[in-house]
C-alpha cells in the first residue's frame, strides 16, 4: 500500500510469512521510508540492486524505480513503510528548510545503529499511534514527529555512497550494467537486441533474466524510464508535447501520449496542468 487517496502523509506496519514483494516495479509522485525491523528483503531502485537485513532503510524519491522482492532464503519479513507528499511538508515556516529534509532520498539506503533503535522505534510508534486521530492536536503531533524522524534518518545516512549488494551474480551484474545504460541513454534508440548483445547474452535470455532481477519486462522499464524523464519536462519545462516526446526518445507523438496515460493515468496534456511549475 502506498499514499491513501486524499492523504498528505501515512505510516503502516505489517508482517508477511509468505510475501512474494511487488507485482512489478513502478514509480509515483510522493516520498517512501521502507525501515526494515525482521527479515530480509531485496530492492530494485532505478538500476541497482540492494539487499536490505534488519534495521537498514530505503529511502524512495518520488519518480524512482523500484521493487520489493522476496530473499531467497527468507520470505518473512516486518517493516514499516511512512510515505507522504510534497504538500505534507509545506507551510512548515522559515525555520524549517524542506530542501534539508529532503536531502535524505539523494541517497538510498542507511542502517540504523542500535544505539539509536530505542529512539527510533518509539519516534515509529509514537506517528502510528497520533495519525489515527483525528483531531488537530494528533495530527500536529504526527508531523512534527515525522520532521524528527528525518532529521534522525539525515544523522544516518552516508553522503557518500548507499551499499550496492555485494554478492551479485554474473547476470544479475550484468542487468544492473543494462539498466544503468538505459537510465544514461534513454534518449537514444534502445533495442531489446542492443542491450542483450552488450549484456553478453541472447535476447531471449536476456529478457528473462531482465525480468527477473527488475520485477518488469525490458520494454515496459524502457517505457518508465522514458515516461519518468518526459513527466519531469512536463512539469519543468515550457517545450511542447512533441518535442518532450522526441526528445524522450518516442518517435510518434501520439503512441508516447499511449505510453503515458497508461503508466501515469492520465494524458500528458493533462498531467502538464495538473503540475506545471514554470
């Protein structure tokens, strides 16, 4: 579950013995806090692989790639998951600087050390507890808790690097290599023959190791990577549908109009006046 219709902020906790992770990968418009507290899980986020063990954080950016999936050897996990809008934390006033806030999800994963797992849980539970009241005191109480829990989370996270997944395998490195490629060159004519030929296998091969590392099918990350890129345009930018579209790398204006309702809902037309910023 994500962000609940018509909710700015939302925290869960679940427990799954038999969860298999996402259907397929996917991308939206607001922030996700994965905190992993038992199990172990698998992340694809854009184009690199990440195991998450206990304690460890994924920090999703909006427009990010991403799925979960399940460990090999361990199916069960707990975790909580806090996702919220950009909205949630506007009005917050100059003594908050939002940009610092969310300077956190530059990164992608950071490990909570057990001298700050007290605090840490308490912060979790205290959020859980006052977002299912109703009443402005809880609610008040809520985000400002949130707010601490980011400032903790940018105590925790290394500028530096986020830990790739140490152990991958032959083809899993080189799917990472292929999806690294894609996010670099998206702009560029990409075939399932070019990425199979400079992953070393044979397209069919490579199509099935693809989507089984990635959660979803070469064409359709293709699509996302694209469609993520031409959404930002749209929202940044004053070039026409077209040339977002060209420059995306659709040759057809109205396939990549196709394309585009059906990943992000609603046309490109629309989704320009539904955000527009310049």
């Amino acid at each position: 579950m994500g962000l609940p219709d018509g909710k700015k902020f939302w925290i869960e906790n679940v427990s799954e013995v038999e969860s298999q992770g996402m259907p397929h990968s996917h991308f939206h418009n607001y922030y996700e806090i994965y905190y992993l507290v038992d199990g172990k899980r698998r992340f694809f986020v854009n184009h690199s692989l990440y195991d998450v063990l206990p304690n460890d954080i994924m920090l999703i950016n909006k427009g990010d790639i991403h799925q979960t999936m399940t460990a090999k050897d361990d199916k069960r996990h707990v975790r909580y998951l806090i996702t919220f809008s950009d909205q949630f934390l506007d009005g917050l006033g100059e003594e908050f600087d939002k940009g610092f806030l969310l300077s956190i999800f530059n990164n992608k994963k950071a490990h909570l050390h057990e001298s700050a797992q007290h605090s840490f849980h308490t912060l979790l539970h205290k959020i859980e507890s006052k977002i299912h009241q109703e009443d402005i005191h809880s609610q008040y109480i809520a985000k400002l808790c949130v707010i601490e829990l980011l400032v903790h989370i940018n105590k925790l996270v290394d500028k530096n690097a986020s830990p790739l997944l140490d152990n991958l395998t032959a083809y899993e490195d080189r799917i990472q290599n292929a999806c690294r490629y894609i996010c670099n060159y998206y702009n560029q004519p990409i075939s399932l023959n070019q990425m199979a030929k400079i992953a070393y296998m044979s397209p069919t091969y490579f199509s099935k190791k693809f989507k089984r590392v990635t959660g979803i099918g070469f064409n359709e990350y293709l699509n996302n990577v694209r469609v993520k890129m031409a959404a930002n345009m749209l929202v940044e930018t004053k070039d026409s549908i077209t040339e977002i579209a060209t420059y995306c790398g659709y040759q057809d204006s109205n396939y990549f109009g196709d394309v585009f309702k059906k990943i992000i809902g609603v046309s490109p037309n629309k989704y320009r006046k539904e955000h527009f910023l310049v």
